[in-house]
C-alpha cells in the first residue's frame, strides 16, 4: 500500500524535533551536529534569535495580503538586494525551481521584445540541478530526473562540463542564454573555476546573449562572499537564489538587471504567495546578518579552518576519501567507498551530511558555525572514518 506521503524520497530514520544553532535534536534526546543545514537552508544554523524575533513579529501583524498590494517587507528585502549586488530588480518565489521558471521566461521574453523571437534556447551543462519543476528537468536534462516525465519542455541544449570548443559551437542564433551553476551542488561540489566564468560572461557579450546563474546552493554567503559569482568579478544578467535566502522559510528569488528583465511588465507573471509578508520578514532578517562584510570575512576564516582540517583528514584516510572540493562553506569529500556509507558511519558518529552525485559528501554547515563545532565535525568525522576503515 502506498504511504500517505508520497514515497519519493529515501529517508534517513531519524525524526529531529528541535533545532539550536549547529545541532539538531533528535525526538530520543540524541544531538547531532549538523553539517547539512537542511542542503544549505539553514545558513544561520537553527533557531536563530534575529529570525525568531522577525518571523513572530509578522506573525502577530499580517501574514499574507497576496501581491494585489503593496508589502513593505518585499520592498525592503527588494531594495537590500538591489543594493547588494549587480541586480537591478527582484521577483520574489517560494523555492529554487520556480526561480528557474522565471529565469527561462525572462530571457525569452527579452529576446522576444527585443524583435529577436527566434532565440528561445538556453545552452545548460551536464550534472547540473535547477530544481525539479517542468523547466527544472528540462534544464538538467539527465535520465534519472526527466525519464518517463516526457514530452519536456523543449529549448534546452546541454553541454559537458569544460568543453569549450563545444559551447563555442553550440552558440547559433537561436540562443537566448546560458545557465549555469557556479558550484554545482547537487551534482558533486564541481566549481566553475573563475576564469571559465569569466569566459561565459566575454562569450555571452560577444553574441548578445544572456548569461543565468544559478546560486540557489552557493549564493548567500556560502562561498565567503555575497554570492559566490563575485569571486570571478563578473555580473550575470539574471541569477536565481533561494535556500538561505530565507534561513529555513521558504523563499527565493530572481534578480536581474533592467536590460534582462525590462519586458517583464504587469500581467506577464505572478505568484500567490512569492514575496509574502512572512518569508520576506525573515529574508530581511537573514541579509542583515550575512550581506555584512565582517560576517562574510569570518565565513572566510571559518572556511579556511575547515578546509584545513578536511585536507589533513583526507590524508589521514586515503583509503576512505579522495580530495576535498568546494570553495568556502560549500564543501565536498570525494569518496572512495560509497558515500551513502560515509553517510552513515557519520549518522553513528551523530553527524548529519548531504551525499551528493559523483560519490561525493557533501559538507554545507551554517554559516556562523562555531571554531569548536568545526573541529568536533572533524573529529566525528575522523571516528566514522576510522569505523569503515575496520570493517
Ligand atoms: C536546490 C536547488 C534548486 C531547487 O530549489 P528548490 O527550492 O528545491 O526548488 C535549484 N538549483 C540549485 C542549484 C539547487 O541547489
């Protein structure tokens, strides 16, 4: 008989009732540290107090009015945004995927009122995840996320990660943009290496196209900057965010900037609950505390500790792990055995981490995790090591 929730994801069996910075609470009293933050959500860690306050504070004014009218928490985390980065507009939605969405149709429509209606396709890259909404799928393109899910939502070309010569040839004039992950995330803790990123932006210039990141998992500080695009010093045209944005309340968003987004005018999209009182509350909240220079510095020091002691733990176990990846907090262990049982042998240790394609484990801790907390991670980790290493 099927579950009355719907079985599409294997869940660990571990039931967390409370949260409280780097630690989750199991319902048997258990505290397990957390170097997932819900795949990067909870990039304050839990319950933090700024956030409580924000959210119960909406709470007990207006949850929600639709965007039938004004909302001044919309405007304030809009202009925040606006301030803090290349953008020049905000779309705010309730998750990456829908980003993605709107990130698709905003190109196309630029391109369709800029008497270009011919370029409707988007170049994407192999391993890559941008949600699973039609578009989503579609952008990824890989088996086991579009099979049986056909016909796809058409327009999507998709290139092996790193073959120049072939994203120079799969530029015609039909293409409207380029998408992409600065890390991908979901697909194993690949980073674009800054000078690729810069070629996109020079090739996209070149042919008049748009260029679309995807920084729903790197963007908000988890790279030790703002967004991790700003490593390369270059600007995309449209980028979606979402997971910290809203430190664990659904939120995302598109920033764009005028040129990109100017034929996205009234009627031409919308959302019921994007950019709500209660979500936009609590992404003001999380910008005040990660769009600050000294915080994003101690994401830095915290990263360059971290990675630190993972290069030495590698070394430690070559038998269990390959190389560490990843740029700041957005890290990865290369594995050599199976990482779903480093996954476990890390639950035994009361660890929590996020396994990745490519046999990667992936190590995404709030950003404000303590110096200890990091350095008790890695002895846990050193334990669950040590246990596969006996078997
Ligand atoms: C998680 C993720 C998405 C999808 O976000 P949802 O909120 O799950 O829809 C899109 N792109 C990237 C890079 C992601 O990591």
């Amino acid at each position: 008989m099927i579950p009355s929730i719907l079985p599409t994801y294997n869940r660990a069996p571990l039931t967390f009732v409370s949260g409280q910075g780097s630690w989750l609470i199991e319902a048997d009293g258990r505290r397990f540290l957390d170097l997932g933050a819900g795949i990067a959500v909870n990039a304050l860690g839990h319950a933090h107090p700024a956030l409580v306050a924000a959210l119960t504070a909406q709470a007990q004014q207006l949850w929600h009015t639709s965007n039938l009218y004004n909302i001044p928490a919309q405007q304030e985390l809009a202009d925040r945004l606006v301030a803090a980065t290349f953008a020049d507009t905000a779309f705010f939605t309730n998750s990456g995927t829908e980003a993605c969405e709107l990130a698709v149709k905003m190109a196309r429509r630029h391109f369709h009122d800029a008497g270009q209606p011919q370029r409707t396709r988007i170049i994407a890259f192999e391993g890559s995840f941008h949600g699973r909404s039609a578009a989503g799928i579609a952008a990824a393109g890989s088996e086991k996320m579009t099979k049986g899910f056909g016909p796809l939502l058409p327009g999507f070309t998709h290139l092996p990660w790193g073959d120049h010569d072939a994203l120079r040839a799969a530029v015609t004039d039909e293409t409207a943009a380029i998408l992409i992950e600065p890390i991908q995330g979901e697909g194993g803790i690949r980073p674009l290496p800054d000078v690729c990123l810069k070629g996109l932006r020079d090739l996209c210039d070149e042919h008049g196209i748009l260029l679309i990141l995807d920084e729903v998992q790197c963007g908000m500080g988890r790279t030790g900057r703002l967004f991790a695009h700003e490593w390369a010093g270059i600007d995309p045209d449209i980028m979606m965010v979402a997971k910290g944005i809203g430190g664990g309340f659904p939120l995302g968003a598109v920033l764009a900037t005028e040129h990109a987004a100017a034929a996205m005018v009234a009627g031409t999209h919308g959302s019921t609950y994007g950019g709500n009182p209660l979500a936009c509350a609590v992404g003001c909240a999380v910008m005040a505390q990660i769009a600050d220079e000294g915080f994003l510095q101690d994401v830095r020091a915290r990263a360059g500790l971290m990675r630190q002691q993972l290069e030495a733990l590698v070394a430690s176990h070559p038998d269990i792990f390959q190389q560490v990846r990843g740029s700041g907090l957005m890290l990865g262990l290369k594995c050599k055995v199976a990482n779903t049982d480093v996954l476990n042998a890390c639950y035994a240790e009361l660890l929590c981490t996020v396994p990745a394609a490519d046999n990667v484990l992936r190590l995404l801790p709030p950003l404000n995790i303590s110096e200890t907390e990091i350095t008790e991670a890695l002895t846990r980790l050193d334990k669950a090591a040590s246990a596969l290493s006996s078997c």
